[in-house]
C-alpha cells in the first residue's frame, strides 16, 4: 500500500506518481516527505531567558520544553534584528532587514511595501493555502489606532484580527476554525500577544508565580500595568513612584503570561495531533522581540532599547523527519523567511534575501565557521552588534558605544570600554550601518527615531 499524504489535488497526483514510476512504499509511521504544511507561532514580547527551555529557574514552558525535548531543534543564541513589533515582524515575513521598513515609513507607514515580496505571497504562488490569526494592533491587514495602514495580510488568503489584543485562548479557537478552511498544503502564521504588557493572564488561570494578592505592590502593579514606570523613566515625572515590590510583582505576571500561554501552545499541538497533522507539518516558535524588566534600568520594549532582554528570543523549528536537538549557532530572525522557503522545496535566489538559510546547520550541525559569525539589529536611535560573547551598542545621538559582556544564563553585563575584540565590533556595526543606511547620517536616523517614538506614545504604545 502507497503511504501518500492528504495533499492537494496536484500535490497528490504528482506524489502518487513518483510512488508509482519508483514503487515506493513506507513504514506507518514514517513521516511525510512531500509538501510540508507549515506552522508558526509567535509569540509577542516573549525573551528567552524566562524560558525554562532557555534555563530560566521557574517552570514556565513545560509544553514548550516536552515539545522541543520531542521533536524540535532549539537554537540557543538566536536574535531578534530590531526590539519592537515593527519593523521586526517585516523583518520575520519578507528576510529583510528593519532599516528596509523604517527607511521608508514615511511612504508606507508599518506596512510592508508593495514591492517587498512576503513569506505568503511566495507560498501561495507555489499552490499552499494561506491564512493568518493575529492579536497584534500592529500586524493588522487594516488599519488600527497604532498602525494606521494595516498592509500585513499580502499573500494570507484568510487574514483574522478579530482577537485583537486578546489572550492566547482566542487566538487559538480562531486558528482551529482556520484549520476547517485551509486545504493541504497549507501555511498558518499565529501572532500571540502574551504576554505583552499589560501582564494580565485571564482570570480562569490557575496562578503559579503571582498570587493573587500582592502584599506591598501598588495597585497598578498588581493590575500588571506598567505605565507608571513609563512615566518615571521616560516622562521625567518624579511623582511617579515605584519599588522593588511593584518591580518584583510586575516580573512575577509576566512570568504568569507566559506559563498561561504555554497551557494553549500544549492545547494547538494537541489539536494538529487530533487531526492528524502533526507528521506533516513544519512547526516553527518564535518571538519578535523580548522585555526589559529593568535589567539595565529601563522597562518595556521599542524606544531605543536594544539590550539582550530585548534581542535573545527563543527559536524552535520542528522539521519533519528530523529528529530534535540543540544548535548553538548565531542565527537571527531574519534567517527564518529563507529557511523555510530551502526547507519546503523553493529556495530564494542568492542574495534576493538578507537572511541565510538555516537548513545546513539544522541538518548536520553547527559549522566551525559559526564562530566568526556577527548578528545585527536596529531599534530607534541604536545600533547593535554581537558575537559569540560580547554585544555592541552604539547610540547615533551621542556616538556613545557601550560593549557588553552575554552570559548564557541571564541579561548582560556592561564590559570594560576597551575589551580585547570590542574594535572589530565597532569596524563591523560601521560597516553594516553603511551599507543598510546609504546616505542617512545620525541625524536623520536620530530625527525618525524620535518621531516615530512620539507618535507611539501620543498613540497610548509606549
């Protein structure tokens, strides 16, 4: 007996053909090695060191743990390219980089421009059926109060934003209803928004780190809103006080979040499991961006924050057939457009994306080479660089670069100005700002920066 997977009508005929003129047969429990489904998950405002995957002390990703123990490939030292949703989910969606979106907001506003080919778009030309849930105000197909143009829903036949800024829990009821509409093969992109602030997980969770009292934090702090610490970092206003209860109480929902939206990451593996899918689909997580939690005296994300706990996010890819592990790599989000595009059959032309495909390391290992790797990033008025210790964090306002020490096993630390290596980083953040932001200089990018920054805030963002 042929063991074909349920495809599309093309798709079919042409396996059962290729089982025919070879006479294939497979084991029951061999994976499909036809056109793969693919799913992703991202997960807003998620950074990976408050992952127990990622080492993190309290147990906050079990699902997410038992699910890479099984079948993902873990990579270690990955990296956001810029530390807000936009323009770090263009960069997810088209493989390229942020200064592509922001050197041109003033044309397109968030929206990825027209002459920018999507991850859809791409698959739904090579016959996969396309849709998309999100809960984002930002990853919208039509305009909100934040992105005032939409422009995200290019190549999604289906595009639901009806969960707008709601939990994990209808993100997932809407996807399931997805997966009645989309025929084989097909590609789900799933935007959830736990835990961005406010970290407020619904009532119908059971606590585990945050009780639901909160003896000496602040009744907005216990409410998960952080606003009041915006105000005191970012407003200048002194009446706006807070301490280390409120800090600490703030920190203890976030974790909450997360643990809450694991319990619905176990309910869609659950799901394709129910429906059969899980042999045969690509699933990738991921997130665009992570949160500062004061770690180096600041809160949240955007503005000009590109610290560690804004840039280190968790990456999974559960390919199938192959079998679950650990890359230690430097890899970026921007890698992920080009990956999946080699993994499902349709590679990009050299040099058509600014990411590179990860499927050589995913399929036989971390190089030698990894090691004289360098990852990238832009947010507001700084740019970043890292190596396999050491981060870089230039401001274009004061010309001020700030070396970093990265720890494995929390935020960073800042390094002695002259550390041995931390000149190469300089020529090579130079080098890259030169060549993704010809004829820009500080000021202009300074100046955007801030409008874009102000418009946020003036908007309730940030």
């Amino acid at each position: 007996m042929l063991c074909v997977p349920r495809l599309g009508p093309r798709a079919r005929a042409a396996a059962l053909a290729l089982a025919a003129l070879v006479g294939a047969g497979c084991a029951a429990r061999e994976p499909s090695r036809g056109p793969w489904n693919l799913l992703v998950v991202l997960v807003d405002t998620l950074r990976a060191d408050r992952l127990s995957l990622y080492g993190y002390g309290r147990p906050t990703s079990p699902a997410l743990d038992r699910f890479a123990r099984e079948r993902g490939v873990v990579f270690r030292r990955a990296w956001a390219n810029a530390g807000c949703t936009f323009p770090s989910v263009n960069s997810i969606l088209t493989g390229r980089w942020p200064q592509h979106f922001l050197g041109r907001i003033e044309k397109f506003g968030m929206a990825i421009p027209p002459d920018t080919p999507t991850l859809a778009e791409r698959l739904a030309a090579r016959g996969y059926s396309t849709g998309a849930v999100s809960a984002s105000i930002i990853v919208r197909a039509t305009p909100s109060t934040i992105n005032r143009q939409g422009g995200f829903e290019r190549g999604f036949q289906s595009f639901d934003e009806s969960c707008e800024s709601r939990s994990a829990g209808c993100v997932n009821a809407r996807a399931f209803a997805r997966l009645d509409a989309l025929r084989e093969p097909w590609f789900l992109y799933l935007h959830y928004l736990d835990p961005h602030h406010p970290y407020r997980p619904p009532r119908h969770h059971r606590a585990v780190f945050a009780a639901r009292d909160a003896p000496g934090a602040r009744r907005w702090a216990a409410h998960g809103e952080p606003r009041t610490i915006f105000r005191r970092l970012y407003e200048g206003d002194r009446t706006a006080g807070f301490d280390r209860d409120d800090v600490r109480r703030l920190s203890d929902l976030y974790d909450e979040e997360i643990r809450y939206f694991d319990g619905r990451f176990a309910a869609l593996l659950a799901e394709l499991e129910r429906r059969g899918l899980s042999e045969r689909t690509l699933v990738v997580f991921l997130s665009d961006h992570g949160e500062e939690l004061l770690d180096h005296e600041a809160w949240g994300h955007c503005r000009d924050l590109a610290f560690d706990t804004l840039l280190s996010t968790p990456l999974v890819l559960a390919v199938p057939g192959l079998g679950p592990g650990e890359r230690q790599s430097l890899v970026s989000n921007l890698d992920l457009a080009p990956t999946l595009l080699d993994l499902l059959g349709f590679p990009a032309a050299p040099g058509e994306l600014d990411g590179a495909s990860l499927r050589p390391i995913l399929e036989r290992g971390d190089p030698a080479a990894a090691a004289s790797r360098r990852l990238f990033a832009a947010q507001g008025r700084s740019r970043t660089v890292r190596d396999e210790s050491r981060q870089l964090l230039f401001d274009l306002e004061t010309s001020r670069a700030t070396l970093y020490a990265l720890d494995a096993g929390g935020p960073s630390r800042e390094a002695a100005a002259g550390a041995r290596g931390a000149e190469s980083l300089r020529v090579a953040l130079l080098g890259w700002m030169r060549e993704r932001e010809p004829g820009v200089d500080a000021a202009q990018a300074v100046a955007r920066a801030e409008a874009l920054e102000h418009e946020l805030r003036a908007l309730g963002y940030l």
